[in-house]
C-alpha cells in the first residue's frame, strides 16, 4: 500500500482538538470589548484575525506585541502521567493524573502577558501554539486535552483577554512524539502612552517592592528538574501536606496584569516594572541608569526551594545563595520600583484586588548599576553587575 501524508500528519486527530479549542476559549471573546475593542467575527476561523478599534474613543495610545515559549514544564507532566499509567502511583489532586496538566495552559501565558506587563502594556488578545511530535498525543486522552486546553481559558478569564486563535501543528521528527512544545503570542495596549514603563524615571530613594511567586513558576525548571531525577522517587518525592515535588513544581504561574493596571489605575507612579524569570534577581538591574538596587530583606523561603536546595545540595549542585537567588524566583514573581510616597497603595492594592501579597524587599542607591543581596560569600557581599 502507497504511503499518504495521512500516515505521518493525521488531521483527524488534529481536528478536534481545534474544535474544542474553539469551543472553550469563544467566551473569551468579549474580553477586549472592556478597551472599546471588537473581534471581528468574520474572521474567526481564518487564515489571520481582525480586530475593530473604531470604538475605542481615547486612541491615544502604543500598540504592543510579544513572543514567548514555556520552556521544559510540561516535561514533568508528561513524566508524571506515564508513570502514573505505568506504576499505578498516585496522585494527590481529586482530578487525579489528568490534573498534572491544568496549570500549563496558564504558566505557558504568563511567559507572554507577565513580559508585556513590563512595559506597561494591559493584554487583549493571545494567541496559543500547540505543537505536538505525534498527533497521537492528542487522540489518547481528551480528558487530558481538555485539562490543558482549560488551564488556557483560566487565564483569559484572570487576565480578561481574549483568545481568538490559534495553532495545533504536528511536527514529526521535531518534536519529541511523547510531549509538546507550547508557545504563544499577546497583542496589548499602552493607554495612555504615559503608562510606557521604561525604567527611566527610577530615582534613589525609591523602594524596591516585590510581588510573591506561586511556585517555581516557569524559569529554572531544567535546574530542579536534573536535582529532582536524583531522588528515588523523583517527582513522587514527598514534600508534605499530601503533595509530592512534581505536583508542586507544577504550581500554576501567578498572572500579574490586573494587579498591576489596579494600581495605574489608582494613579500609582510606578517607575519600573520585572518579571522574575531568566537570571533571577538579576533582572532587578536592567535599567540602564547607574544606581545600585540594594535588597536589604529577603521574604521567607517556601518549602519548594528549601527542598530542592537541600537534595542538591547531595548531590554535587552549586547550591549557593548566589546561584539560587540568581536561577531561580524563590518566592518573588515580580518587582516594581515606586517613590516611597506610593508604599501604601503598591502593598495593599495587589492584595485587595486578587490576593498577592507584596514585600518591600530595598531601596534604590547612589552607585554602580547592580543589584547588592544581603548575603556574602568568600567574605564579600554579592553583588551582580549586568
């Protein structure tokens, strides 16, 4: 029998996954109307997608855009769920192995509507890549689609944008047949144009705050992964509180945006704004103006790190305060740099609004452009100097 294209890109197996894709996310649709903005509904389904800004009224405003991937996470749930099937292990959520994928819809989101969220930039619009090695990953489990397809939908709800296409590709000999690449790109806006966060208002003084994590969200992940396949029960690893470490390092990612736009829109002078991804702490220094960012108070360490610190420490890692605080977010998933005068409304507002808590973690000084942790090693205080 003559091969077809069928036998290595099977659409029907791809098809649904789209259609309950389409399903899922057409309430989100809405989302955008809240800035004056309609999807066009006549290109729902197309080749590309149309947005209607005739009723935005203010059009003072800078469109912006956004790429991101989520890197290696979903690899522990998929590790997680074969394992389940194969060894009957158990998994503490109610929802059993088919849960391990609920967050990653969101935690792949976040990569893109936190990094927009930089700049000053409220997202509208995302658009999700779902690519697969195999189509079969898709038609064994539909519960386990739907689960994922969910965590996507979550978000959009939580950050009030729409998800109005997509992508489901197969891409054989690409990826890896038993997982799946996920990515995705947001469109926002910045209105009005004053709400630009660029970082070049910092001044010294200003107080150094930092939004908590939820986890280990999604930077780091290839770290506590290696640490993690040394224990004998690698991601099944007790951690207490009827959870295993595999369950936890799938804690979703926070959503920062709405927070956030609740303080501008209380009229909060915000002078700068980070996610806490790749490099860490580090990013804290990423204005180009010459002042030293000094971090006098560390928040408590969560149970997660201390863990992963502790078993890598046996097992031939750099552990170092350097080395963790620099890879990993330990428990800050975001900083914003404001004058003092806005301490009250920066702590309360992301609390009130969608319970975040927020700790004054420095100040902005006088000095080299770097940030100084309140810790020392070989005798000398740590400091990184982009």
């Amino acid at each position: 029998m003559s091969l077809r294209y069928s036998d290595f890109v099977d659409y029907d197996k791809l098809d649904p996954v789209k259609r309950m894709a389409l399903e899922m996310f057409e309430p989100t649709l809405v989302y955008p109307e809240r800035l004056g903005i309609r999807v066009v509904s006549s290109t729902l389904g197309k080749t590309a997608m149309g947005f209607d800004f005739r009723g935005v009224v203010d059009t003072d405003f800078i469109l912006t855009s956004n790429v991101e991937g989520l890197g290696t996470k979903n690899k522990i749930a998929d590790e997680m769920y074969a394992t389940v099937l194969a060894e009957k292990r158990k998994i503490a959520d109610a929802m059993g192995e088919k849960r391990l994928y609920r967050g990653l819809g969101q935690d792949t989101v976040a990569m893109s509507v936190n990094d927009q969220l930089a700049i000053g930039a409220d997202v509208f619009s995302y658009n999700d890549i779902i690519s697969c090695g195999n189509s079969s990953w898709f038609s064994t489990d539909m519960e386990r689609v739907s689960e994922l397809l969910q965590g996507y939908r979550d978000a959009a709800d939580a950050g009030q944008f729409a998800i109005p296409q997509g992508e489901t590709s197969e891409l054989r000999d690409v990826v890896f047949p038993d997982t799946l690449h996920l990515a995705g790109s947001s469109i926002g806006l910045i209105r009005p144009p004053s709400r630009h966060v660029t970082g070049d208002r910092i001044q010294i003084g200003d107080i150094i705050y930092g939004l908590e994590s939820s986890g280990m969200h999604a930077n780091g992940i290839a770290k506590a992964r290696r640490i993690t396949e040394k224990l004998k029960n690698g991601y099944f690893t007790e951690l207490g509180k009827n959870k295993t470490v595999g369950e936890a390092l799938l804690a979703t990612t926070t959503l920062y945006s709405r927070a956030v736009m609740a303080m501008l829109d209380a009229g909060v002078d915000i002078h700068y704004l980070q996610p806490i991804t790749g490099h860490g702490w580090e990013k804290i220094a990423r204005p180009r103006k010459q002042f030293t960012y000094v971090i006098e108070r560390l928040p408590p360490v969560p149970s997660l790190f201390r863990a992963l610190i502790e078993w890598g420490s046996k097992n031939g890692f750099d552990m170092s305060d350097k080395e963790n605080y620099f890879t990993w977010n330990m428990g800050i998933g975001y900083v914003i740099i404001a004058p003092e005068s806005t301490r009250e409304a920066v702590l309360t507002t992301a609390r009130d609004k969608c319970g975040i808590s927020t700790h004054i973690l420095g100040y902005v000084a006088e000095g080299d452009r770097q940030v100084l942790m309140p810790f020392s090693e070989n005798g000398k205080q740590v400091a990184y100097t982009p």
